[in-house]
C-alpha cells in the first residue's frame, strides 16, 4: 500500500531574476560533481574549513557508523572565529542581540574570540574540565550561551543544550544520562515579561546529579541566588579573571562536539551525538548555499540554541561562514504580535529563518500588522521544524516577502544535523508545501515496506547514502541508535512519510507514526490539518486517526478557530465538507472538536501522540516537553463529556 496524495497540483514559483542573478548557486554544477564523484565532492566542501592536519580517507563506513575525513584534526572555534580575526572580518559584527526587555549587545569577531578564550581558559583552569568531559548548558538566549557553547568546542568538552524551558526533572534526566561534571546557566531567564528562575531549577535538579561538581551562574540581575560554596562560579568573574589568550584543543574529526537531546516515540530522550570534521563541513557548506549567505546580510534564525536547528544555523553554520548573526530572547507575540517586524525593521534583517508555527500564528493574528512596518530589508525567507502548509507558505511568501523573496523550506533532522531537502533559493522553481530535493552530496529516497524503491509517489523517507553531518549514535545506547533508525532498511530510516514527483521534488507527510489509515488508504495527518487551516474560519488544526468499525481508521480533528469566529455544529459540518472538498471525501474528519488550543512541545511542535492518547481514554504518556500541560486536561475532559 502507498501513501496518497490528494494534494492538487500546485503551480510552481520561479525566483525572481533579481534574486537568481547574483545568487551563490545558479547552476547545477554541485549537483553534478557530487553525482559523478561524491566523496570527491564532500572532501572539497571539507577543504574550506581550516584543519590543523589533513585526514588520510574521506569515509570510512561501517553501518551505522561514519567515520569522515578520517584522522583529520580541527578546531571548531579556530574555524568560527579565529580566521576570521585573522583577516579583514576581526571588527566585523558576529553576533547583535536584543532582548524582549530591550537589553541590547552587540560582539564583534574579536570581541567574541576574547570571550570564548577566557571562558575557556576558565573551564579547564578552574574547573579542569578535559577533553571529552559533558558540561551542561541550561541558559536562555544570550551571546553568553553563544559564548559558553564555543568555550566547550574550544577545550574540545562536549556540550549539552538543554533548552531552558525544560523542568528541573529533565535537566536532571540529561545531567545524569551524560554524566556531565558542570552545567552553565543562568540566574534567570526572561520570557513575555516574567522572569524565570533559572538557578533555582538547576539547585533542585542538582539534588540527585551527582557527577556535576561546577556550577557556572551568568548574573543578570542583582537578586541574590543561593550559592554553594566550592561548587557555583560567577560566569562574569570567570571572564573577567581569565586570560584572553587560550590554545584551542586540536580535536580529531570524530571527536564528539555536542550531544543533542531529542524526543523519540517512548519517553526517554535520546543523547544524539555529533562529531566535529563532518558536521563542521556540512554546517558551513548547508548555511552557505540554502541560504544563499552574503558578507553583508544580516542573518536572523529564530530558534533557541536548546535545539539542532539553533546549534547549526544560528551559531556554527553562521560563524563558520564569517557572517553577522542577529539573535533575540523573546517570543513572536511579546509585547506586541509586530515584535518581529519591528527588529526586522530596526536591524535591517536581509535572512530570516523560522518555523511554521510561527507563521500561522502570524497569519491568526492577519496581515495589517506586518503591514505596518517596512520589510524591504528582507531577501530571504526561511521555514524548519514541520510542513508549511500551502496557505501558510503563501502568506509568508506575500505578506513577509512582499512576493521578492524566494522561500527555503528545509527538512532535516537532529540526527540528520543539517539540511538535507530544500531547493536552493537562486535556482529552483518552488511549490509551496515541497520542501524540494537532496542537497548535493545528499541522497533520499521514498521506499516501500518492504524497502523496494519509489520513483515517483508516497512513501518512507531514508536516506540512502552515508553524509558526513550523520549523528554517530545515541549516547550510551548504541542498541537504540541502530533498533530505531537503522533497522527497518538498509539505510537510514528518517521516520517521516514523503511524497517523491516526478521532478525529484520531496513533499514532506510528517511522521509515519502520524499517518492515517483511513479505508486502506494511507493520507498525511498534514494534507487534512492543511486543508483545515486553508478555511478562512480556521486558526489552526490537529488530526489524528481513532478506531472505526468500517474503515479501520476515521479521522478526528482538532481546531482553533481565528478570533472572532464561533463554534456551531453548522460551522463543524460546513469544515467537514470543505475538507472532503479540498482533498476527498475519504479525507473528510468523523468529528470536529474546537478547542482554544492544541497540546505542543516548547518547540511548538503539536503532540498528537498525546490527543490519541485522549481520545482513546488511555493515560496520558509523558507530558514533561509540554508547553502548555493544562490544555490536554481540559482537551480530556471535553472529549469525555
Ligand atoms: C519535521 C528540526 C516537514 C520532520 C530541524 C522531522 C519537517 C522532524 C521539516 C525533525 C520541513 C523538520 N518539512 N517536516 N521543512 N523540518 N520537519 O529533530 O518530521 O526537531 O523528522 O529537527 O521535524 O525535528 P527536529
């Protein structure tokens, strides 16, 4: 059985001329060398980065274990910043921050090199952490988390991220699955206007994490936090007592940079690890050509740090590249729902990368509020974490782009590292909801059950070739690394469905686990939840598959409605309709519940695990990653009325 599309065809948009002309990529040569020779093709890539000795063989692989540019040594801040001070970038501007309370700083190359020196001279002086140690980073958006990630690369420590929304229990479960002997946070963090006590989340999880022996604190604030003594520092003395010279640890290619904890479908989160020479090279060569970066552009991710997409294309990627990072610690609707068109505004934004959660809660609130600041700045457009529906992709692509931006919507993975699917911005045609094809060097494939390959139509997303930004494995659980991404086929197994056309083009289905089985068809949570949010009335949509007698499975739907607009049972039974319409009758939802909101993880992805759970009246799973933990209850109580 396949998966189907009952998308229409949509009318592919041609990148302006303007844009194409003086575009990095306008021609299909990289995709050409890394057909005809694609190792060949990745140890050019590798080149551009500065290696303090060269590797003897550019792959070795064992499945389901790469090992690039084998023996190479590198630094991944020598690449980040050191060349760059060493040529005409050292007073360019790497990193300007803002926060939501209108605190400004601004570090350029220099500036930033002097802090990661010092705090790594801190971290191995006072605190003797070694190459290969865990430390924890468990701070909110600030150049001192930037600055803290680099100082772990710089003494070659592995660092961990945890985003720091995230309760003291998680921080907890990750201190003690990686063993990390500091963690770096914060006294507080600050979001929509309340202030978080960051420290006080680290003490309680500190309770029961007995390899931590350093705690570093940022002080913000002057509040008095408690401290123990011989275990907290003070992050600012840390800076300000520590040399400003420091010798960056020459890390072999497959040392680990950074582990990465991410959800998989049981509870337990998963250590995702990275090595340095192949995710380095992947994030500088990805960051240059998707988004087609510049020496003047000003380049906006919105993500937090706590995830891949902060750790690739908000710090590594970015810096690798020499380029001007702008960062913000807020969120889009605080204190205003224009806040982001504002600094767009204000900072001259020429890239901005986001999510389409984002997006649609932009499109909710409607257009006259974009429309009240100038965008021209922007060239630009990005999207990363989930399928942009086609109404969505066409409201950013007009509203935010004013029509002149070509829009990347990238499909990647924490285990992927890096981008993998999207069309580069000065040479492809796009088709709002594709993500577009492999990147050179890439290579995907939409497979069958049984692992035979399809050409053309639905399927299961792999990936078919080794690529030097893979995760090498999960942390202290190898088994698990192999049972979950590398044992259904012989390649890698991404656990997300697809749609392959006949041009190559990837259209992204979400997770398999999310696809519906509805009369022996297979449709996309995501091809019903788009066609919801296509109707003027609706803000936002969840789907998910509930038993039925006859057709296995019938399809149950969540909805938010835009303001203003009330639920009836006309209004359930004209969107009923209007999906049936939109893709087909056997699409059509069996009921519509209307809720003010959907259950979603910080990163705002929709927990759809959590509405079956619901409707099925079973306990509810692990709700810890939840950002909003009351709505499923009140989502329960009504679906049991
Ligand atoms: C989904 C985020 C469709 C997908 C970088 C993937 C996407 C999961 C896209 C990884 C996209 C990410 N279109 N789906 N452009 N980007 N996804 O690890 O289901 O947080 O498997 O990495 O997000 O989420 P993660």
């Amino acid at each position: 059985m396949t998966i189907e599309s009952l998308y229409d065809d949509v009318t592919p948009i041609k990148p302006s001329k303007a844009f194409s002309e003086k575009a990095i990529i306008k021609t299909d040569d990289d995709y050409n060398k890394a057909n005809t020779d694609r190792l060949k093709f990745w140890e050019e890539q590798a080149k551009q980065l500065t290696w303090d000795q060269a590797w003897d063989t550019p792959l070795k692989w064992e499945r389901p274990i790469a090992k690039w540019f084998v023996n190479g040594k590198l630094n991944a801040t020598t690449n980040c910043l050191d060349r760059h001070i060493m040529s005409k970038k050292t007073d360019k501007t790497a990193l300007i921050w803002e926060s939501e309370s209108g605190d400004k700083q601004s570090l350029s190359y220099k500036q930033l090199h002097d802090k990661v020196c010092r705090l790594a001279n801190y971290l191995s002086q006072s605190c003797n952490i070694k190459k290969g140690d865990r430390v924890t980073l468990y701070m909110s958006l600030t150049p001192e988390l930037a600055i803290a990630v680099l100082a772990c690369a710089r003494i070659g420590a592995i660092h961990s991220v945890v985003f720091a929304g995230f309760s003291a229990e998680s921080l907890q479960d990750r201190l003690n699955d990686s063993e990390s002997v500091c963690i770096i946070t914060g006294d507080i963090a600050i979001r929509r206007g309340k202030s978080i006590k960051l420290k006080e989340i680290v003490d309680q999880a500190l309770d029961n994490a007995p390899s931590v022996k350093h705690v570093l604190v940022h002080k913000r604030t002057t509040e008095i936090v408690n401290w123990v003594n011989n275990r907290d520092h003070d992050f600012n003395e840390a800076l300000n007592s520590s040399s400003s010279y420091h010798e960056p640890e020459s890390m072999d290619s497959e040392d680990p940079l950074f582990i990465l904890y991410t959800s998989g479908t049981t509870g337990k989160p998963k250590g995702i690890i990275h090595t340095t020479g192949g995710y380095l090279t992947h994030a500088q060569y990805s960051t240059k050509i998707v988004f087609d970066l510049k020496d003047d552009d000003i380049y906006w991710c919105t993500a937090d740090i706590g995830w891949i997409t902060g750790h690739t294309y908000l710090i590594y990627g970015p810096l690798l590249n020499g380029a001007t990072v702008f960062m913000y610690e807020g969120t889009p609707d605080y204190p205003n729902e224009g806040i982001f068109w504002d600094l767009i505004q204000r900072y001259k934004i020429s890239i901005f990368y986001t999510a389409p959660t984002a997006i649609r809660a932009f499109m909710k609130s409607g257009e006259s509020i974009p429309e009240q600041y100038n965008l021209a700045s922007l060239r630009l457009l990005g999207s990363v974490g989930e399928p942009i529906n086609p109404e969505a992709w066409n409201w950013y692509y007009t509203h935010i782009g004013q029509k002149q931006c070509p829009i990347v919507d990238t499909w990647w993975q924490t285990e992927t590292g890096g981008i993998m699917i999207t069309t580069l911005p000065g040479l492809h045609d796009m088709k709002p909801g594709s993500a577009g094809k492999p990147l050179p060097g890439i290579q995907a494939q939409c497979l069958h059950d049984d692992g035979t390959a399809i050409h053309s139509g639905g399927g299961l997303l792999s990936l078919t070739e080794p690529w030097p930004s893979m995760a090498r494995g999960i942390w202290g659980d190898s088994k698990r690394f192999n049972d979950v991404y590398w044992s259904k086929f012989d390649t890698y197994f991404a656990g997300d469905g697809a749609i392959v056309d006949d041009n190559g083009y990837f259209t992204l289905l979400g997770r398999v686990d999310d696809v519906l089985n509805v009369a022996g068809h297979r449709i996309g949570t995501m091809e019903v939840e788009s066609s919801l949010v296509d109707c003027p009335k609706v803000a936002e949509a969840a789907v998910i598959g509930i038993q039925d007698r006859i057709k296995g499975q019938a399809i149950l739907a969540f909805v938010i409605l835009k303001e203003g607009i009330s639920e009836s049972i006309d209004l359930e039974n004209e969107l009923k309709q209007f999906v049936a319409k939109k893709i087909s009758p056997i699409a059509k939802p069996k009921a519509i519940i209307f809720t003010p909101d959907l259950p979603k993880t910080r990163s705002g992805k929709i927990m759809r695990r959590l509405l079956k759970q619901a409707a099925n009246n079973e306990t509810l799973g692990d709700t810890t990653s939840l950002s909003n933990p009351q709505i499923i209850k009140d989502i329960q109580k009504q679906l049991s009325k």
